[in-house]
C-alpha cells in the first residue's frame, strides 16, 4: 500500500494517528491495549522489560517505553488512548503525561491547566450548561 503524505503531517509538534503512523507500532499498541487486563498490568510492572519483549517490540520503542517518554511513543505510533492505560501502572498521573507531550514540567502544566480553565463557570453559563470545548 502506498501512503501518501497529508497536510496535517506538515504541522510542527502534531503526530495524528492515522495508518502510516500507526502501521510501524501494531506490537506497541497491541502491548498497551493488553493493559486492559489487570493481570497484564501485573505483568507489565514485575519485569517491564521482559513484557516489552514479549510483544517484539522494536529497540527504539522499547527504550521510549523503559523511559516513560510518551511524547516518543506517540512519535512512533501509540495510540494515545492505549497509552493512557500505561500511565498509571508506569507511575504516572495523565498530568504527568501530558506535561511531557508539552515538553515542561508537571507543575506547569497543571498551572497552564488552571490558567486556560479561567472563566470557564462563566462560559459554561452562557452556553447553558454545555459545553463542547
């Protein structure tokens, strides 16, 4: 199959999810949709490497994956979605990670979070209850 390039992977700092992305990282997110069993995720935080070998991952996925660096992974082609199943058992808060896909520390971005949320009670209000972001 022949992939051929989209405007949207033209834009600085954006990695959608879409088949070409993805097609290299099939184990990887196969592995991270395992995760959906406890057992799994038992597994996963005995030996993390030997469970990443267990799914063949390649080298440089693995090594993301060892590290905690999730901006990688969804480099790569993890699916955000089954990455958010490893956050937790990696010890990680979904603060953690999205401080990493922002490339600043947690505590700034739970700040950014604060500060963007400003006048939201407002905002809801005036949509009347509802809002769609």
């Amino acid at each position: 199959m022949v992939w051929n390039e989209k405007p949207y992977h033209k834009i600085p700092g954006t990695y959608v999810f879409d088949g070409k992305r993805s097609a290299g990282a099939f184990n990887l997110n196969k592995m991270l949709f395992s995760f959906n069993k406890e057992e799994n995720r038992k597994a996963f935080e005995a030996d993390p490497a030997a469970y990443a070998d267990k799914y063949q991952l390649p080298a440089d996925q693995k090594e993301a994956l060892l590290k905690g660096d999730f901006l990688e992974l969804l480099r790569q082609g993890g699916n955000i979605y089954y990455m958010a199943k490893l956050a937790i058992p990696a010890g990680f808060s979904v603060q953690d990670v999205g401080a990493a896909f922002h490339k600043i520390p947690t505590d700034a971005f739970k700040q950014h979070l604060l500060d963007q949320s400003s006048g939201f009670q407002e905002k809801l209000k005036e949509q009347e209850g509802y809002w769609n972001g």
